[in-house]
C-alpha cells in the first residue's frame, strides 16, 4: 500500500460514518495486540479549548525532553497532522504500515460478520501503533466526541483526565442538557487517575468532582483569582498564576489565558505522577504553542484572523475576543458552516459586530452549508452579506472591503480554514 491508496482507502471507508459506542474499537485493537496498552496517556474532553490545552501540554512536555505523541481532530493543514510526536507528522511510510496492518485486521473483522470500524476508530487504533513503534512517553490524546463512548476512551493507563470548557454541542449525540453532556464527558475518568479542570459551571464541577470521588481519583480545578497580572495581546499575552510569574503565551483570545492556566495546573499536578516539568520548560513550552486557526493572525496588513468557532460557546467567545481587541475596528467576516452545526446561533452571537460578512461553502466537505443558503440565514440578521462562489473570491472581496485598520476575520468550520489561510499566506 502506497501514500496514494492509503488515502483512497480511508476516502472508502468513510462510508461507515460515525458510531458512538467501544466494542468496535476493542476488538480492532484486540486483534492488534492492544497498542494502547504499552502506553500512558494525558486524556482531554470539552467542547472547547481542548486543542489549546493539548497543543500547550505536547510543547511543553516537549521542551522538558518527553517523546510526547499527540493526536488530534480536526484537523487544518492536511491528514497526518492527526498524528504526531514531537511535534512532526506521521510519516507517509510509517502511516501505510500501520494502515496495511490495521486492514488486514479489518479484512478478518467483516469475513466473521461483525461491524466493519468507522474512519475515526481506524485512525484511533493507527495512532495508538504508531505510538507504541515510536515509543512515546507521553501520549495527549483528545476525544473526538463527548468521553464516555469515544473511540479513544478504550485506553486504560490514563495518567490524567483533563477537562476544557464544557458547554452545550452535539447534543443528538451527548444529552439534551449541559448535565447530560458533562456526564458524558466525564466518562474518561479512570481509576485513580489525576483529573484537573479549568474553571467550570458549578453545576459541571459538581459532577466531574463527583465522578472523580467514585473513581478514587484526585480532584484539582483551575481557580480563576490566582490568574493575576494578565497582559492582553493579538499575538502575545502574559499572566501569572499560583508560583509562575509573567508566563508568555503566544496565542490570542482572552479565553487563552484559561486554557494557559489549565496546562500549567495539569503540568504541575504531574510532577506528582512521575513527569517533572522544570519551569524553564513550562516557559518555553507555552511561548513556542502554535495553535493555526485558533483566532490566530494570518495577515497584517490588513489584521487578518482564522478562527475555528464552530458552535454556541465558541461564537460567544470569539465576539467577546473581537469586543475587547478590535473595539471601533471595521470588521468584516469570512463565514463557512456546516449543516449539522448551530449555525442561526452562532450568527446571532457574531453579526452585530461585522460591517460585512462574506459566506463560503467549505471546499470538499460534504456536510458544509452552501454559501447562497448561509448567506440566506445571514440575511435575517444582517443586511450586507455576500456569497462567494470560491475560497479565493472571499478573500479578494475582503480585501477590497477592507482599509488598513480593518480587521478581517473568517471563523466557522474548520474545515475551510487550512485552504484559506495558504490563500491568505500565498497572497502577502
């Protein structure tokens, strides 16, 4: 199997969609030796904020010398970002190894009549391999949806269970209420694991520190009024929390700060567990983050910012980021949705503040919302909206919108934001 049949391979099977649920996922890695056995990992849910909290804790641990793999989803920039230690893809001939190894398994699963695995299970189980071959430390691992039944909660050796924010998203999948949800994702707590939280509704914390309880898990939580001296910045900020002093981040939000604040309590929790971390490493590990698409900068002239708010909380969160950076900026708007999404609520917490807003279909995506549909929901809210018939005719018309002291912003799926910022990055 070569790079090219891999990827036609996996275009295949995502015929098999997505299933909830772990015995799938058991019996694939059963007959695969169970990788994840062989491996401790640092398991993150949450609805938001759990890309940072990963991308902080594998750079830091990183820095302090930890061959750290770390797997996430979605991705931007291309399919072996998924996969990754220290830092670097899978390679193309490792992922074709692990892949042919996982198909012979497949071939033997659906010969004996049972359920053939869905593309994220597949993908789970190669990153496990591909761990245990590169003999990782440390494995940051993030849930594809919810907790409790996720492809990635088959493991066991959980060192820590960390939880973002939890807010309301899936809910035909996770429960009809933020309870329900937070119950779901709870379900990654293991047996005497580390279990850390950022700052939570107290009806969330409640049931995560109860979860914690029945499991003899030690319970810690981020407490807000120890994260002092914040310096906001567009593309760096300070803050300091319990003993560190000034910590530089390099990615923007004010919700950053908290997402900071939750790998530094995790990093300092696993000192506990036999992870030191000195703080030379936790500063470098923090200011080195990247984190593309998060409302990050991808030009300057005029502010251009990328940001993967997908749902209710996310575009709460991105309109106070706009509110407190860009006050009395001209902005205008690159929107992208899928049809699955909350897309009438996540324009109702962002028009306001947009002069213009410019929709886009998201490229090669089959669950995206077309532009002229999008640009009909924006309609009810807004009046200037425009569809584009392309990636490139967005950002050239946001351009021509746009002065020097504008501030462009393209946010929604994540799906489109890897395309959109090469197109952003070609054109300076």
């Amino acid at each position: 199997m070569n790079y090219k049949e891999a990827m036609e391979y996996m275009e295949e099977v995502n015929q098999y969609g997505s299933v909830l649920g772990l015995d799938n996922m058991r019996e694939l890695c059963r007959r695969l030796g169970n990788p994840q056995n062989d491996l401790r990992f640092i398991h993150i849910a949450g609805t938001n904020g759990k890309g940072s909290v990963l991308a902080y804790l594998s750079t830091v641990f990183k820095a302090a010398g930890y061959k750290t793999g770390r797997y996430i989803s979605p991705v931007i920039f291309g399919y072996r970002e998924r996969i990754q230690v220290n830092g670097r893809p899978i390679t193309k001939q490792a992922l074709c190894e692990c892949l042919e190894e996982i198909k012979r398994m497949i071939d033997e699963i659906v010969a004996e009549g049972l359920p053939h695995p869905t593309p994220f299970e597949i993908e789970t189980a190669m990153a496990f391999l591909y761990f245990k071959k590169m003999k990782c430390d440390i494995v940051i691992l993030e849930t594809g949806m919810g907790g409790l039944s996720d492809a990635t909660n088959i493991i066991s050796n959980t060192v820590a269970a960390v939880f973002a924010s939890i807010s309301m998203d899936h809910m035909q999948y996770l429960g009809k209420t933020q309870e329900e949800i937070a119950e779901n994702k709870a379900g990654i707590i293991k047996n005497s694991c580390y279990v850390i939280s950022m700052v939570q509704k107290p009806e969330v914390l409640s049931i995560l520190r109860k979860r914690a309880e029945d499991k003899n898990s030690p319970f810690f939580a981020v407490e807000e009024e120890k994260i002092t001296r914040i310096k906001y910045g567009v593309e760096k900020q300070r803050f300091s929390y319990e003993g560190y002093k000034d910590l530089e981040i390099g990615l923007a939000g004010q919700h950053q700060i908290m997402n900071a604040a939750l790998a530094v309590k995790t990093i300092e929790v696993l000192g506990q567990a036999g992870y030191p971390v000195k703080e030379k490493a936790l500063r470098t590990g923090l200011a080195d983050t990247v984190w593309r698409g998060r409302f990050s900068v991808i030009g300057r002239k005029p502010l251009f910012i990328a940001d993967g708010a997908h749902n209710e909380d996310a575009a709460k969160k991105l309109a106070q980021s706009i509110r407190f950076y860009f006050a009395n900026r001209r902005i205008i708007y690159i929107m992208g949705m899928l049809r699955d999404k909350e897309y009438e609520k996540i324009i109702g917490e962002t028009y306001e503040l947009a002069q213009d807003i410019i929709t886009i279909t998201a490229p090669g995506n089959p669950r995206a919302m077309q532009s002229y549909d999008l640009a009909k929901e924006v309609q009810k809210f807004h009046p200037r909206v425009t569809a584009s018939d392309s990636l490139e005719e967005a950002v050239e018309l946001s351009y021509l919108l746009a002065d020097k002291d504008s501030v462009i912003i393209a946010f929604g799926s994540l799906s489109y934001l890897g395309d959109l910022i090469k197109i952003v990055e070609n054109r300076d």
